[in-house]
C-alpha cells in the first residue's frame, strides 16, 4: 500500500494511471474479468441532477460504460442513498446487468428482482410520530433535526442548547423502549432502528455474489467508506485478492486509508475508460 505522504504527492482529480496498485487491479481483472467487481457510489457518477425538472437525469457516457463493462465482468455495483423505487419513478434505473443498492445498503435491485436486506422495524413509524410530537409540545424542532433512513433514523442535536441535551435523551431512551428499538449514541446525534454502514453493504454484496472475486474495485465518497478501505486491505493481505481503492471525495479521513485519490466523477470515468479498454481489446 502506499504511504500517506505518497498519497499526498499525488495530485486530486488525476486518473488513477500508472500506479502500482491501479495496473495490478485492473490487470487482475482483465486476465479473469469475468470474476472482477466494481463498486462505485451512482449518485453524481451516473446519476445527477436534471436542472430542468429538479429529478435525477443520466450521464450517458458513463452509462454506456457501465452497461457495457457488466456483460465482462462478474459484477458492476452502484451504490445510493435513493429508493429503488425513485429511480423507477424517475426512469433512471438501470434494468439489466448492473446492481443497484439503494436507501444506504437497505435494498438491492438486479436483473427485475427486487429485494430488501434491511426491512423497517416494526416500532419505527410510531417512534417518529412520538418524537415529532414532543419536540413540538417543548418547542425544540428548531434544535433537533430528524433523518429518516427508513429503516433507522438518525437524531442530530448539536444545534440544542447543552441544558436541554439530557432530557432529550431521556425521551429518546424511552420511546426507543417502547418501540423496542435499538438505539445507538454518538457524540451529537443518536441512531434509532437499524443503521446501514458502508461496510455491512460491501461484505453482504460480496457475500451474495456466486463467485470468488478475482479483483476488487471500490470508489469511496464520503465518510462512510473508511471501514470498506480497510477491509481492501484485508482481502488483499489475507486472501491475496487484488483490490484497489479510489476516493472520489476531498474528505481527509478517507485520504488516510485510500490507494488513489480521484477527486471527482469525471476522473472515475477516465478509470473506467482505461479498464474497459484493457478487458475489451
């Protein structure tokens, strides 16, 4: 692996040629791309924004990419925080090779099949309803914001006054109880149901899939995707899999433990152009 002050030389937003990690990687996955996996975030690499109707649109270049590489390798992965069923309603999903993991790793879509890893607690609905309510009767909306992940929901009170901080656990503790929900405190915010991580997505992906990947290439955009930089490291060191790990984001934390910082969507496609080219000639 490369050490951090290589890391740092490199210059963000440059294709990931001529590096080490990058040509064994993707040299792996040509000499048995039918056993390669690609994993990469779909939001603002094929997917984004359609300034004229506030929806999602298709970058076409790299669809074409996509759609063509998943009839060589073993298996092509997008990653989002939108529903499956957004996509549709959009027209933007694709429908044949590709994978698409949708709401944070909550649900997978292959080939029409439709299937849910992470369904929504039993409690949860009523829970937002209740903290909705109390956050209301003692005036603390403004302080308190609410994500609802549909299978967990994750409270952020930073912007709360400290004094208020405890009793607002206190409740949360409670309803959690009431709904037997798991609940899960950080150092300013609190999860509620079950939470997705990256990585649990990674390794469940890998896990269903029906063949020993000869390669693996994952593209890390936000924070989440540290612990799955880790895990390349593990699969490369342990089971000798050639693996390659590409940030496309300028989040430090993920810069500590990537192979190659990218920096943006446009330079993942310029990879994903050299990697076609190599397994198609």
């Amino acid at each position: 692996m490369p050490s951090n002050d290589d890391r740092a030389s490199r210059n963000p937003g440059a294709p990931p040629i001529g590096t080490a990690e990058w040509a064994r990687a993707r040299d792996a996955s040509a000499e048995a791309y039918d056993r390669a996996v690609l994993i990469l975030p779909g939001d603002g690499t094929l997917w984004v924004p359609d300034q004229s109707s506030e929806g999602l649109a298709v970058n076409d270049d790299v669809a074409w990419l996509l759609e063509d590489l998943s009839r060589y390798v073993g298996a092509v992965a997008l990653l989002t925080g939108t529903s499956i069923q957004t996509l549709q309603r959009s027209g933007v999903l694709p429908e044949r090779w590709i994978h698409v993991i949708g709401r944070s790793g909550q649900e997978h879509h292959h080939g029409g099949t439709h299937t849910v890893w992470v369904p929504v607690p039993e409690g949860l609905p009523s829970f937002g309803e209740r903290l909705s309510d109390f956050l209301g009767a003692l005036g603390l909306a403004g302080g308190v914001h609410v994500e609802d992940m549909a299978c967990s929901m994750t409270v952020r009170y930073g912007d709360l006054e400290k004094a208020q901080v405890p009793r607002l656990l206190e409740q949360l503790r409670l309803l959690a109880t009431a709904g037997g929900l798991e609940l899960r405190q950080h150092d300013d915010f609190v999860e509620v149901g079950t939470p997705t991580t990256e990585l649990g997505t990674f390794t469940m992906f890998i896990a269903q899939l029906w063949f020993v990947p000869s390669a693996v290439l994952y593209v890390g955009d936000c924070e989440r995707g540290k612990a799955v930089f880790a895990e390349l490291d593990r699969l490369s060191d342990d089971e000798d899999v050639p693996t390659l790990g590409l940030c496309a984001s300028r989040h430090g934390a993920l810069h500590q433990r990537d192979d190659m910082i990218v920096g943006c969507p446009e330079s993942v496609r310029e990879a994903l152009e050299e990697l076609h080219e190599v397994i198609t000639r």
